[in-house]
C-alpha cells in the first residue's frame, strides 16, 4: 500500500517535468521541440478592387525562428474578374474596336514579417506583414480585323503598370496538430498611386480577409 501511494505522488511530478513549458502546444497533440522551423501555406483572401467583391490567391511561407517571429516571402494574384466600362469608352475614344469588356489584372508578392504572440497557446495571434511590388494592368480583348467574330488580340502588357504594396494585417492562428496551423485573418493593402486610363488611383487599396492553411515545423 505504501509503495501504491508513493507512486501515485511521485508520477504526477515525473509528468509534469517531462513537459516543456516553453513548447507550444497545440488542440490535437503535442507541440513541436524544434526551436526553428519552417512552414509554407495555400491562402485565400476576399476583397474588393474597384468597389467590386473580388478573389485573390495566393502562397505563403518562411522560416520560423524560436517559434515567434517569421521571416518570408508571400504573394497574391487576382482571381476574379473586374471589368472597367470607363477603360473601354477610352479604347472607342482611341478608335480601338472592343470585342468585350476590358478585365483588370493583378499580382503581387514580397517580404513577409510575421510576429507571433502568445505562440504557446494552441489558440495565439500573428502580425503579418507584407512588403513588396506587384503589376497590374488591363487585359483587353479586340478583333484583328473590324468585323472579326473569331480571332482576337489580347493586349496585356502596353498598360501595365508596378505598383508598391504595403500590407499589414492581424490573424488568429489554431495550431490543429504538431504540423498544421490554420490562420483566420484581415490586412489593409496600400498601394501607390495607380496611372492607368478611367482608372481610380486608389483602385487596388482596401481590406482583405484571408484564410490561410499552414503546413511545416513550429
């Protein structure tokens, strides 16, 4: 009986020492022992461009250091159309033939610096910055010929247009198991001003919200 009761004192201590306080933990799982790590992530984001609701996708990753600070590269690209009836009234002015509504394209991509808080709770928050360029312009389809009903030429490049972006957001992040963290968030994007035909300057700045899927060791 002594000895039942000795272990029954001595494995709760033992159980508490083999934890790492300092380990994140996570909902499913323990958490990682790596002080490092790495991670790259699918993300999802719904905006607006142009007063129009609009999808952009796009990829994300880093490297992790000491489980609270992410250094990496991210990028997003315009998914969705966004037609422009004011670019087209421009290309009749021009003496252009348009065979149908013009569409802005758009991507971008950078640094990403990505702070993390309270990273050893399954449940914590990250600051996601992201620094960079992108390139935006109209992608217009008119006929070779006036009359053409099948051949068409695609303009992309003649107005296109860089552009820098400056994005902070916030995301709460749930650590699911040991190597996948789901991230739920919202970010502003600035961008400089845009010169392009019929084109408001501000037409690629606005909120986004963002779900993102991380895969790696943290």
């Amino acid at each position: 009986m002594r000895t039942l009761l000795l272990l029954l004192l001595i494995l709760p201590a033992t159980i508490t020492l083999a934890q790492d306080p300092n380990e994140p933990r996570t909902l499913f799982g323990s958490g990682s022992e790596h002080d490092n790590g790495g991670w790259g992530a699918p993300s999802v984001a719904l905006t607006e461009v142009m007063g129009k609701p609009s999808l952009l996708t796009g990829i994300k990753g880093g490297w992790l250091v000491d489980h609270r600070f992410t250094l990496g590269i991210a990028g997003y690209g315009l998914v969705t159309d966004v037609p422009n009836k004011g670019y087209d009234a421009y290309l009749v002015e021009q003496g252009e033939t348009v065979r149908h509504t013009s569409q802005l394209r758009m991507g971008y991509g950078g640094l990403l610096l990505e702070p993390v808080i309270g990273y050893r709770s399954p449940v914590h928050v990250t600051l996601p910055v992201l620094i960079g360029a992108g390139v935006c312009a109209y992608q217009t389809f008119t006929p070779w010929q006036p009359g053409a009903d099948t051949t068409h030429r695609v303009d992309w490049f003649d107005r296109g247009q860089a552009f820098f972006v400056l994005e902070p957001g916030v995301e709460v992040e749930l650590s699911l198991v040991r190597i996948v963290r789901l991230a739920v968030g919202a970010s502003y994007r600035f961008t400089s001003d845009i010169d392009l035909p019929a084109t408001p300057k501000d037409a690629l700045r606005g909120f986004s919200g963002a779900v993102t899927l991380k895969v790696g060791r943290f």
